[in-house]
C-alpha cells in the first residue's frame, strides 16, 4: 500500500502569501518571451505537460472526494483554502464567483474607457442582470459614449456565466456644499450673496425652471434649478459648450442628465459634469431651502 509523505516533514511555502506565489508565477512566465525560440519551445512544452498532469490529478481527485459524502463535505471546507483555490481556478476546475468573474472582465475594458475619459464601477448582479454605475464620457449621449457603454454589455454578456443583461445606475450625485458657519442662521443672516427665489413647490419632479437670482448684497444672475427625484441643484443659465441657456434643456430622470437642446451636450443634472466633453461644467451654484422657498448664493 503506498504511504503518504508526513506533512510535518515536508517543507511548504506556508509563509507566502498567495499574492506572492502568483507574482512569482507571472515573473517565471513572463520571461519565456525572452528566450530564443528553441529553449522557449522547450519551456512551454514543459509548463504545458506539467499542467497537464497536474490537471488530470486533480481531476480525479476531486471527482474521488465527490462519491463519498465525507469527501464531498471535506472538498468543499478545502477549497476556500487560498492556495488551492488559486490552483483549481489555473485548471478551470472551479468557477469564479460571478461578483469576482465580471471584476475581472471588467479590469479588461477599462484600459479602453479611460483612454477616452470614462470609467465603469460594478455594483451588483442580480437575476442575471449586471449593475453598473458608468462615469465620465461613459455616460453621455454621444455617440462614443453609447459605443461605450455597447462594450461593457457585451463583455459582461459574453464572458460572464449567468449574466444575460446589464443595467446602467444613475451616477450617485455629490452634494453641494455650504460653509458650516451657515448653518443656523436665519435667511437674513446669511453670508452676502444670497437671495431668496420661489416657493419650493415651484420645482416640480423632473422640471428645470428659470430664476432670476437678485441678492441685496451681490451680482444678479440668471439660473436654473433642477429637480431630479427631490434632489435640487442651481446652475448659471448657460451651457458649458457655447454659452446657450438651458430652459428648455432635455431631462431623463432615470440617467440622471440634462441634455442642451442647442447642441446636445450632456450634463449630469446634479453635479453639472458634463458627460459629452470630459471636463467641461455648468457653473453650479450654492442652493439650500429655507423657510418652504429656495435661496441661491451668486457669490463663492
């Protein structure tokens, strides 16, 4: 009967993180481009027929612990074990979480979305469908950026078991902030620059009106508040492309944007960015609501 080697007497990298075995791995593995073509050959078939084997020992291993129920009991407590589950995901013998899985389809297209000013966040995966939060030109309404966006899908879609949709979230908008010496104070005491505008009833879901800002103490402007699912923002009445107003600028309460019906430059509805033109803003202005009206500062 064969007998197993005594664990205790066989030397293990134990101390070695699994971060740091695959970093050895991907030293080894990358040096194969520089040798000559001979010795190259010889190395990957050796690397090749050790995979090989291991893959074909494994296999049977593990198709030995799955007939018997403690075995099966006992596999499932050993493959949370970091090392060996590294090694069954080398040999596709156990499948990624989907969570971890479109991570890392993910990492593969953002080299592409960044180089054209985007960027993509995963949120969840639920019943098949893959929510992602979409940032920069990622989420506008050009044509690039719907170009963009057809990437992500098809990625996910395609390299993602399970995963037959996805699903784009509004951007999380930031919120504006006001000194913390405002708080607390009636309107009448506020900082210069204030002026109070209309009733906050004024400002239906999903509207964008014009006000006219007319403080006692500062610069008059012309502004428009948005109302995106009870969330207001103020921005100067002109559009960061040429200077336009945005009265009747086009709204989707779902994606969270205003579109210029000039040009149709994109613009998150609550932070300003603009989604068309990375790096282009609305000029957005302190908002607060005071006594059932809106106020609105002209004055940083």
């Amino acid at each position: 009967m064969t007998q197993l080697a005594d664990s205790t007497a066989v030397t293990l990298p134990e101390d070695r993180s699994v971060e740091d075995l695959a970093e050895v791995l991907d030293q080894a593995t990358s040096r194969l481009v520089d040798l000559d073509p001979l010795p190259k050959q010889v190395a990957e078939d050796l690397r090749s027929a050790g995979d090989d084997l291991h893959r074909a020992a494994l296999v049977h291993l593990i198709r030995g612990l799955r007939d018997d129920p403690r075995g099966k009991e006992l596999l499932f407590d050993l493959v949370d074990e970091p090392r060996l589950r590294m090694v069954l995901l080398m040999h596709g013998l156990i499948r990624p979480d989907p969570m971890s899985h479109a991570a890392t389809v993910l990492e593969s297209v953002r080299p592409m979305l960044q180089s054209h000013g985007g960027d993509v966040e995963l949120v969840r995966i639920e019943d098949g469908t893959a929510y992602v939060r979409l940032s920069g030109a990622c989420n506008g309404c050009s044509m690039s950026a719907v170009t963009m966006r057809n990437g992500v899908e098809q990625a996910l879609v395609a390299e993602v078991p399970g995963v037959s949709a996805v699903e784009v979230l509004p951007n999380e908008p930031g919120p504006t902030l006001i000194p913390l010496s405002e708080f607390g104070k009636r309107p009448g005491e506020l900082d210069p620059g204030w002026a109070k505008t209309l009733a906050l009833d004024s400002f239906a879901l999903g509207s964008i009106v014009p006000v006219d800002v007319v403080p006692q103490d500062g610069p008059s402007v012309e502004a428009v508040v948005v109302n995106i699912s009870g969330q207001l923002s103020a921005f100067v009445n002109a559009c960061a492309h040429l200077g336009n107003t945005l009265d009747d600028a086009d709204i989707d309460v779902e994606r969270g944007t205003l579109t210029c019906s000039w040009h149709g430059y994109c613009f998150d509805a609550l932070s300003g960015e603009c989604q068309t033109l990375p790096g282009a803003q609305l000029d957005q202005l302190p908002l607060r609501v005071e006594d059932g009206h809106v106020w609105i500062r002209t004055t940083s």
